[in-house]
C-alpha cells in the first residue's frame, strides 16, 4: 500500500456519480480489447479499507457493464483494529441467466 495514503480519511468507497461516466470510456474500450483479442481482463484491483469483502454496488454496476470479468479487492493491514491483509476476488458472468453468476475466488497472499 501506498503510505501517502491515510487510511483514516479514506474508509469510504463512495465515487462521485461523474466517476461511472468516465469510467464507461474505459470499460468501453476494455470490452471491445476482449471481443477483438479473445482473451478475459481482470478488472483494476482496488482496496476496501473497512475489511468489507462482498462487493458494493459500484462493483456491481461495473461488473453489470462489462457482462463478464473479475473484482479484485485487496483489504489493507490496519494494525489499531487487528486487521490482517489479504485479497479477495470475485468473478462475474452475466451471459444470458436471468441473474448473474457470481463466485468467489481465494487468494493467498505468499512472502519471500
């Protein structure tokens, strides 16, 4: 994690409304990437510094857009609370069910 990063002032995980718009360009082009390389992207990783796991409804709705990917969500070590880092991913297929796939993935977090 970055150290620049305060983890005090940043417990929410609330983007402006404008955010999704200039994400849609990315998410555009990341989609069309998919169709014409025939290969899946992982979604941008992020953090959830309150060490909530389930996906927010952000996700979601990025998720929704893309129709198919994976949210990787790194929970960051917060000594005060006892908070342990580790990762957590989460694939989403739409295809044509009337609701989504969506299952969990483990990671595990290996030191040199």
């Amino acid at each position: 994690m970055n150290e620049d990063i305060n983890i005090k002032k940043a417990e929410k995980h609330n983007k402006p409304s404008s955010w999704m718009r200039y994400q849609k360009s990315k998410l555009y082009n990341m989609r069309k990437f998919k169709a014409n390389q025939d290969i899946d992207i992982v979604w941008q990783w992020h953090s959830h510094p309150t060490n909530r796991k389930k996906l927010h409804k952000m996700d979601k709705r990025i998720l929704k857009y893309m129709s198919k990917g994976v949210m990787i969500i790194v929970i960051p070590p917060v000594p005060e609370e006892n908070q342990e880092p580790h990762i957590v991913g989460w694939y989403y297929q739409k295809g044509h069910r009337r609701k989504p796939l969506i299952k969990k993935m483990v990671f595990e977090i290996i030191s040199e």
